[in-house]
C-alpha cells in the first residue's frame, strides 16, 4: 500500500509517499480500506513542528470501507462504510489501509460520500467537544465562534444554533453572507475592533488564540474555551470568569449522534477543495495558508494489487 510518510520535521517536503505493507490485524483492530482523509491543521503543524516521533504517516481523519475485521470486533463487519479520527498522538490515516479499533470509528452518515465523511470527525468533535463538555452552552445564551467559516467553526456554528443559542459569527466580511445562510445571528468582521462589541456573552469558542481580544467581551461568570493557545490566567480571574484550553479526543459516541444529525438534516457539510493522494504536499500547503471555506480533502485512488 501507500503511505505518506515524514521522515524530517519542519518542512512540508520532507514527506514522501512511500510503499509498504498492509498491517496486520490483531483480535481487537478494525482493518480500514481508506477511500478519503479530512485535513486538519494538526497534520501540517505536526509535520513543522515534529512533535511526532519520526518517521510516522501523517494524518487523522478518514473513511472507507472495513476490509478485516478482528474475532473480538462485535459492532462493525466487513463492507461497512465508516469514518473516524485516529488517536490524537499516533496519527496515520494519510495512506491506502489503516488500522483502528472499534472505540475510533462510526459509521458514515447514510446521505454523504466518503469524501463527505472524511471531513467529519476531528473538526466535528472538536466543536461539539467544546460547546458541550467544556462550555456547556445552554439554549438561549450567546455565543462568540471565532474562525466561523474554518473547518471547526461551522460545526461550532451549526451546533450551536441546533442546541438554540444567539451566535455571532467572526469571519471575514466576504463570508458574512453564507454564515447568515447557516444561521449565525450576526457576522463581525475579525479585521474590526473587537472592543466595539456590546460585554455581554454567556461563552467564547476560541480557535485564533484571541483571549485578550474576546475575554473582557465575557459578562461575569462567563466561560472561555481555546482550541489553540491557553488564556491568560490573571485575565480570567480580572473579568470573573472561567478559561482553558483543550485537544479533542475521538469519541465513537459523539461522533455517530452528529452522524445522526447530518442525516436528519441539522447539520452540513462544506468542502472548500480536494486533492488527490499524490498532491499531499500540496493539499498541506494549502490547508497551512488558512483560508479555506470548510474542509479539505484528500481522496485516495488504489492502486492495483
């Protein structure tokens, strides 16, 4: 099989896409023929930075289709189509097989393609992680989201207004528009002084390390959440509120109720390019520049075996 493997940190060519065996499959594991992998800033942060132990495959999220199963496997089966986020610390999906384990993985919404559901899983649970286990965000409060047309911001944002809160999206102007379309109560262009916003958010959802920015727009006993930076500590407690920071963690269950509310409708999916397997560097490039409307993805074509 194919694999896109980093053998040097901190650049994007030190990637090469290599041949090498299928892996094996143990009475626990879940054998994965990968037909799409979502693309994350994850991916190319590690590749710069190399907080992975190298050589390692890039990449966390995927779908496909199940080709082996293990003896102990119970809830899926061979010719099941899933999606999933690999552990965080591990990665590997950025290749022609993998294999995961059941507590990784859900099967893919019935109404999208597996280009589709590879855009799922990290970004998705990210959002829904930090809405709900962290922000606890309730109906009726109001919500900042930064990064609102990003990958991890319209599922923040579509979550949010599904389980009823007031979200004002931040997002560039051109942008402003299709956040509307998707619910978002108001569009603040993140070029503009975030000072003239009225102090009175119940939470912040931070993807742009901006706890200086969006913090004192908390009122008193408000929560903050980073998916990047941790706040400042001494500004939580000036302005009485709650801040941390946190890295998702994939999780079968949250992921296959957001499956079901892809399905009922509730929830869409934005793709903003794909790439084939072989422009992996290029894709990575691409999601390094930031400015992509949803996700990017990489699709992966066979080759004869």
């Amino acid at each position: 099989m194919k694999s896109a493997i980093l053998y040097e940190k901190g650049f994007l060519d030190g990637i090469d896409i290599q041949e090498s065996s299928i892996p094996d499959v143990q009475s626990h594991q879940i054998l994965v023929r990968v037909q799409a992998c979502g693309m994350n800033p994850v991916d190319w942060k590690g590749v710069v930075s190399g907080f992975f132990q190298m050589p390692y495959i890039i990449g966390s999220d995927f779908a496909g289709i199940i080709e082996k199963v293990g003896d102990q496997v119970r809830s899926f089966q061979i010719g099941d189509e899933i999606m999933g986020s690999l552990e965080w610390a591990k990665q590997g999906a950025f290749a022609e097989y993998l294999v995961t384990e059941e507590k990784y993985i859900a099967s893919k919404p019935r109404n999208l393609s597996c280009i589709e559901s590879s855009a799922v899983p990290l970004a998705s649970l990210t959002a829904w992680q930090g809405l709900f286990d962290h922000l606890k965000l309730q109906s009726g409060e109001k919500i900042l989201i930064q990064a609102a047309a990003g990958g991890v911001g319209l599922f923040a944002l579509q979550f949010a207004k599904w389980a009823g809160a007031y979200v004002v999206a931040v997002a560039s102007e051109k942008n402003a528009a299709f956040l509307k379309s998707l619910g978002a109560d108001e569009v603040f262009d993140y070029k503009e002084d975030f000072s003239t916003l009225p102090a009175d958010f119940d939470a912040v959802f931070d993807s742009m390390a901006s706890s200086e920015q969006t913090i004192p727009l908390l009122q008193k006993g408000g929560r903050y959440i980073s998916i990047t930076a941790k706040p400042n500590p001494e500004l939580a407690t000036k302005y009485g509120i709650t801040a941390s920071n946190f890295l998702f963690h994939s999780n079968a269950t949250q992921l296959l109720n957001i499956a079901k509310l892809i399905e009922q409708g509730m929830v869409q999916i934005f793709i903003d390019k794909t790439f084939a397997f072989t422009e992996v560097k290029k894709a990575l490039k691409y999601q390094q520049e930031g400015h992509s409307r949803g996700k990017n993805v990489l699709v992966i074509q066979h080759t004869a075996e």
